[in-house]
C-alpha cells in the first residue's frame, strides 16, 4: 500500500513548502549545476522542460563538473543522502569552497551539511520512492535556485490534479491491459523527453521490465531505422509495443511525424498506443502524465507480481562496486 497510496496522494507534494537550512551561506547565483543520479535528477530534467532557458545544467558522475565559472552554484541531490557519485561531488565542492547546497531527506550528505554548518534543504522523512518524491525534489530545486515563477502554477496545478486523482488510476490501468506481455517504447517530441523518461524509468523500476525512449525528430533520422523489419528479423522486436504521448501544443511538422509514424510502424506490424499529455499549465501537464505513467507501471507491477518499490538489482550492483 505504501507506493499505491504515495502515487494517490502525489498532488501534495507540490504544496511542499522547503526551507534553506543555513541560508546566510547561500545566495541567488547566475547560473546553476544540479548534480544527482537517477530520481534524484528527474527534477533537473524536469525545470529544464517548464523553463529552457533557466541556467541550469546537470551532471551525472563522480567529482566536479568541468569548467566551474564564477557565479554558478552547485546542487547536490540526493534523495537518500547515500548516493555515492553526489557525495563524491559534493565532498570535493566543499574541499575547494565552491557554493554548495545539499537536498536530501538525511543520510551523509545531510550529515555533513549539518556538521559543517552548510547550506541544505531536507526533505520530508518518509519511504517515498525518489522517482515519486520527484514533486518534493522540484519544490527544493525551485527554493534552491531562488525561482519563484513558478509558484502558482505549481499550487494550482496540485489543486486541479486533486481533483484528478481517480481518473489518473483509471487511466493507467487501462494502459497496462494494453502493454501486458508488451515491451514499451515510449516516444514524444523533444521538448517532452524528460515525460518520456519519467514515463521509461517507471517501467524500468516499478515492474522491472525494459522500457526505452527517445524524441522526434531526431529519431526518425535514425533509430526508426531498427523497426524495418525483414523476416530474417522481425523476430528481435515481436514484444514491441510504441507508446507515442501527443501534445496539442507541440510543433505542427512534429505532430505530422508523429501522425505518419504511427502508419509507418503500423504498417509493420507493431501496435501503437497514443496518450495525451493533457493539463492547464506546464507543470499539469507533466505530472499529470507522470501519474499516468506511474499508475500503469505499478498496476504492470502487481500483473507481474514483483515489488514495485524495491530495486535489487540497484542494491546488488552498488554492493559491488
């Protein structure tokens, strides 16, 4: 019940008021670095979306981003405060006075903020999945970054999901009577990759099943290549199924590829399911599909009858490495 109720009950998270523990130390920069792996960059991703021209980069890996301008404020985001490639960061960040602030629900990093009296913004204490807190995750960011645009789009978005939430349900437990026994293939327009991220790392995490994504147009210069099946290889792809999420507001010669997509891949045999990415504002949009998404994947879950929130293979992984 614990992820079926956090999914239920996603619209508060955009009502999540963050402080900056320390504040003195931190101040509105010109531009910013979120540092943070999987979950716990989904937000990046995600203000890149609603403001593409906000400064702010992002950076996956271990030690500091190259080329640190004068200016620029580093975020480090952890959900768990353990994730060992934003500690690595952040230890180096703090070992050559670069400004840091750290965002966690506890662990290390929070550990070493608080003992060095550094700046940090903690999340609330429960057992949240990052890729579901990711409405906490954003709300910290935006406080991180000083960006207060968004502030009533957020509250009003929470506001009209609320009354939302049922048919997010429904909505995803239709989808995946469609995708069971299916491996998805999720495609949207550039400017919504980071929903069809969201959208494959649900389906890699809750049923634990391959998912994979990519953007129009650059993948019909490429990738749609790989669905040209002949007989010798259709066999590789038979479990395919597109999941294609339409936007009423994307660009009109993205919406004829995707309409003559559709056909092409159609006309070879593969099944493609259309969702649309619906809501008032920027950030309805996205979190509303993500609910969508984050339903199906769960209820893919329960048909598969595997755990959806923990993550094995993550945890024997980083147990040997």
């Amino acid at each position: 019940m614990g992820m079926e109720k956090d999914i239920y009950n996603f619209p508060e998270q955009l009502l999540f008021s963050p402080e900056i523990k320390n504040k003195e130390k931190w101040k509105r920069h010109e531009r910013y670095v979120l540092a943070g792996m999987g979950g716990s960059r989904l937000q990046g991703d995600i203000l890149k979306t609603l403001l593409p021209d906000f400064p702010l980069s992002l950076y996956s890996d271990y030690g500091l981003p190259e080329g640190f301008f004068p200016e620029t404020g580093l975020i480090t985001a952890s959900y768990s405060g353990n994730t060992e490639e934003v500690l690595d960061t952040y230890n180096k960040a703090v070992a050559e006075d670069i400004p840091t602030i750290a965002i966690s629900k506890g662990g290390n990093l929070l550990a070493v903020a608080k003992e060095k009296k550094l700046p940090y913004i903690e999340l609330p204490q429960n057992e949240t999945q990052p890729r579901i807190g990711v409405g906490y995750s954003l709300k910290a960011l935006l406080k991180a970054t000083e960006e207060g645009g968004l502030e009533e789009e957020t509250k009003k978005a929470a506001e009209n999901m609320e009354k939302k939430k049922e048919s997010f349900r429904q909505q995803g437990e239709k989808i995946s009577s469609f995708l069971e026994n299916k491996l998805p293939v999720v495609y949207a327009s550039r400017k919504n990759g980071s929903i069809a991220k969201i959208w494959k790392i649900n389906f890699n995490e809750a049923p634990k099943i391959p998912s994979f994504y990519n953007v129009l147009p650059e993948l019909n210069h490429n990738e749609m290549t790989g669905f040209d099946t002949t007989p010798s290889t259709g066999h590789l792809s038979e479990k395919i199924t597109f999941v294609f999420l339409t936007d009423s507001e994307d660009h009109p010669k993205n919406k004829k590829r995707m309409e003559v997509l559709r056909k092409t891949l159609e006309k070879r045999g593969f099944e493609v399911l259309e969702v649309e990415i619906e809501g008032d504002s920027g950030v309805e949009k996205i979190f509303s599909s993500f609910l969508v998404s984050a339903w199906t994947a769960y209820r893919l879950s329960k048909t598969y009858s595997v755990d959806p929130e923990k993550v094995p293979m993550v945890e024997e992984f980083k147990r040997m490495v």
